[in-house]
C-alpha cells in the first residue's frame, strides 16, 4: 500500500503543477480572496458547482470571470433577473418560414463556465431549467437533447441583503451545489493592496491561460485515484450521520435544533471535495483535517436548523462546526 501511495504522490505532484501557474494568473488580479480562490478550484476539479454567498463588492464576479480567463475556456455570465425567462438561459426553437421548418438556437448555457450572477433573482421556472443542466450535463429543446461539453461549471452567486425582488432557492437546487462559500471582508492590509493595484480609470490586467480544459480533465481522473483511507471514509460518514442523530454521537445539546440533517450525496461530495482538495495540497492521500477544511463549504447547505434553533439564532453554521468539534477524529 505504501508503494501504491508513493506512485499515486508521484502522479499528483507531475499532475499539479499547472495550479501554481493558475493561482498565479488569478492573484494578478485577485487580492485577499485565498478562499474563494482555493475552493473555486476544488469545485472545478471535482466537478462540483459552486454557490459564492457575499455582500456586493468582493470579487465574487470578478474571481469567477479571471478563472475563466486563466483556463483557457468558454464563458459566459448570466445575469439573472425577474423577468427572465428559460429560452433565455437554454435556447429555443426558431421558425424558418421559406423551408417551413423550426432550427434550434442554442442559449448561453452552451459553454464551460456559467457564472449565474444573483441566481436568487430570476423566478422558478429559470432555477428549474438550470437545474438540469447542473444534475444531467444537458439540455432539452423542444423534442431534442442536447449534451453539454465538458468541463461544465455553474459558479453562482447570491446576494445575502436586499432580499426584494428575489426568489429564494428551493432546497433540491440549494443541495446541487457541491459547496457553499461565506465570503467576507479583506483584511485593512489586502484592501490597502487592492486600492493600489485597482484604483485607476482605465487600467486592465492581462490575464494569460495558464491550462487548457484537457489538463483539467486529465487532473480530475487524478483526483478519482487519490488515497483515501477506509477510517477516514467512516470518518465522513460519522460526520453526516451526527448531522441526524446528534445524540447518538454526544451531541444532545443539537437535538431539536436540526429539522433536517444532510443527505446520503453530501458523503459523496464531502469524499471527492477532499480527495480534489488534496490535489490542490499536491498530496496524493486524504488527511482528516483535509475533511474538516473543506466539510464546512459541504454541509452548510445541506444542515437546515429548526425553528428552535432559529429562536436561539443557531444558524447552520454552529451546528455544523459542533458537529466538526465533537465527532471523533481517526
């Protein structure tokens, strides 16, 4: 075994390198935002969407859209509103009135990265449509079904205030997203940088592509053979499973205050996001505290308190990071 973790090491450490050229792209651009950063590409590696929650201003938008640039891919941003409608994210039918027949005209969803800016804005119908393209990798036109290229990526973003005019999203969409990221304020030092790299009328920073989708694709079957030991997959299990029954694992004080734990996906996802966020550490194994770095962004979504926990102002978040303090480290 030991052998076969050395050779997967060896694999992941030839595989990675292009991650340091991609986060150096980024950070031309991108100052303070390590987090955002770092979990965008767990996300692309593990094939995984990305929910991105954080007041206006903090380069969610502009995080997603340097990505892009630095892999080499295509992009679209959607902005989502009201008034949108699914042909407008899918494509629609079109009638050819000299030949008499109906041509498809394929919408923005036909690209690699899909950045859904303020998702929570457009209405049902629009979240139901995306919703298949995130789950099945395609898209149906009229009676056609069209497959979606990959790498295929949707970065969303929410806008925590100003809930006016939003839609809040139905759990089943929420529970698509592999992670949810709490973004807040730079520290006063990275805002001091960030106003003297961006405080200019007319500056643009170049962004160069520092991988091509076929690396990408070639790094998540690298991902797929990391090492992941069968105490820390019982260790994630434990985890979730402490998510339902608290008491069962010491946790008494969290009875009552979860209406719903997390599903049997977030094991799934937990598992690949720290297997993918072990590539970015350019390991070829899973440590448990690889699964405590990355299980918050999993099952902050996937926890939904209770109206008791709600009156105590428990939110997801401290019952998720209890759940993390109390179950049991292999």
């Amino acid at each position: 075994m030991g052998q076969g973790i050395t050779a997967i090491n060896e694999k992941v450490q030839k595989e990675s390198v292009f991650v340091d050229e991609l986060l150096s792209e980024i950070r031309k651009v991108i100052v303070g935002q390590d987090y955002l950063i770092e979990r965008l590409l767990v996300g692309l590696l593990a094939n995984g969407h990305v929910l991105i929650e954080g007041v206006p201003g903090l380069a969610k938008t502009m995080s997603v859209r340097v990505l892009s640039a630095a892999i080499s891919t295509d992009f679209q941003r959607l902005q989502f509103t009201p008034d949108l409608l699914p042909a407008d994210l899918l494509g629609t039918l079109v009638y050819d009135p000299k030949e008499g027949t109906f041509t498809t005209k394929k919408g923005p969803i036909f690209s690699n990265i899909i950045l859904a800016d303020e998702i929570n804005r457009a209405p049902a119908k629009v979240q139901s449509a995306l919703l298949e393209a995130m789950q099945e990798k395609q898209v149906t036109i009229g009676e056609n079904t069209f497959k979606l290229e990959e790498p295929f990526l949707v970065l969303a973003t929410q806008n925590p205030i100003e809930q006016e005019g939003t839609y809040p999203l139905p759990e089943a969409q929420v529970d698509r997203f592999m992670l949810k990221l709490n973004i807040g304020y730079p520290s006063k030092e990275d805002e001091h940088k960030i106003l003297k790299r961006m405080a200019f009328t007319d500056k643009q920073i170049e962004v160069a592509p520092a991988v091509t989708p076929e690396k990408v694709l070639k790094a998540r079957k690298v991902v797929n053979e990391i090492y992941m030991d069968e105490k820390i997959e019982k260790y994630i299990v434990d985890i979730v499973f402490a998510t339902r029954e608290p008491a069962s694992y010491g946790l008494k004080d969290l009875d009552g205050l979860i209406e719903y734990g997390a599903s049997p996906r977030a094991s799934i996802y937990l598992t690949v996001a720290a297997k993918a966020y072990a590539f970015v550490q350019r390991r070829g194994y899973v440590t448990p505290q690889d699964v405590k770095s990355i299980g918050a962004d999993v099952l902050r979504h996937r926890v939904i308190p209770s109206y008791e926990a709600e009156a105590e102002d428990k939110t997801s978040e401290d019952i998720v990071r209890r759940v993390f303090e109390e179950v049991e480290v292999p």
